[in-house]
C-alpha cells in the first residue's frame, strides 16, 4: 500500500499541465472526497473535482506545483508547502468580464493540507496565496475607490 506522501505526490502529478490525468486525479479521493480552495470559499465534490484542475489548465496550461516542503504528519494527515506555477496563456474571470492572458509566469505560494482515509483523501483544503497571483496576472485591486465608499 502506498503511504500518504506518495498518495499526495500522485494526486498532484496527475493535476499537472503535461500530465492531466483526470481519471487519476479523481481516483485520488475518497468517494465522498472534497477538494476546499480556501480563498474563494468553494467546495467540490464528484465529478465537480474535475472542474478545479481544468480550469487551471484553461488558464495555466502548463500548470507545475513545486512541492517545497511535504509532511506525513501521522494520523492520516499530510501538509506541504509548494509554489503553483503556470503561465497565463488562458482568460481569467473576473467580475468584470474576462482578463486577457499577457503570457506572464506566475509563482504563486501556497500551503495544502490533506486528510487521507484508507488509502484515499478524505479533504484537501488549498491555501493559495492568491493575491501574489492577482498581482503577478496584472490585476491591481482599487482599495481609494474602496476606501473612499465609507
């Protein structure tokens, strides 16, 4: 039986933009497996888990996670630290409609922690630094307009 790590590791490869193995990621979760993407609040679940990794495929097609640190913490519980790099080559959307790719490559920080049953993830809640990647896209908040409405 594979351990946790090498679980986590094959789930990430599967995810990869020279990989995209759909049928691998999904197979990587329990069936009643959820994939959390914490700075938007979404949850996925299913065949839902295919929507988290083509969409970064759409965006990033060359999509690599540079895993920094990874840590079988026991109890079924690993975290790892990694960069999700890509190029921007695909449109974003953004409540004001799509941005435009420019080609620029993005090295976005994260962390991931993931809750494995029996072989399989249970939950894996990713924590990208997703201001870093707004910023390396071009995206600039308008915090004046923000500040200027109270």
């Amino acid at each position: 039986m594979a351990s946790n790590e090498e679980i986590v590791r094959a789930a990430y490869r599967a995810a990869e933009g020279d990989a995209r193995d759909i049928k691998g990621w999904r197979d990587s979760f329990t069936e009643d497996g959820v994939f959390n993407m914490m700075s938007s609040g979404d949850s996925y679940r299913g065949e839902k888990l295919d929507d988290v990794v083509t969409f970064m495929w759409g965006v990033f097609p060359d999509i690599h996670r540079e895993l920094l640190q990874v840590h079988d913490l026991g109890q079924d519980l690993v975290a790892v630290q990694l960069l999700i790099q890509g190029t921007f080559e695909g449109p974003f959307p953004t409540p004001a409609g799509p941005l435009a790719p420019n080609g620029v490559k993005t090295s976005v920080p994260a962390a991931d922690i993931f809750h494995l049953r029996d072989g399989k993830i249970q939950t894996f809640d990713c924590y990208p630094m997703v201001n870093i990647r707004m910023a390396q896209m071009g995206i600039s908040f308008d915090f004046a307009s923000a500040v200027m409405k109270r």
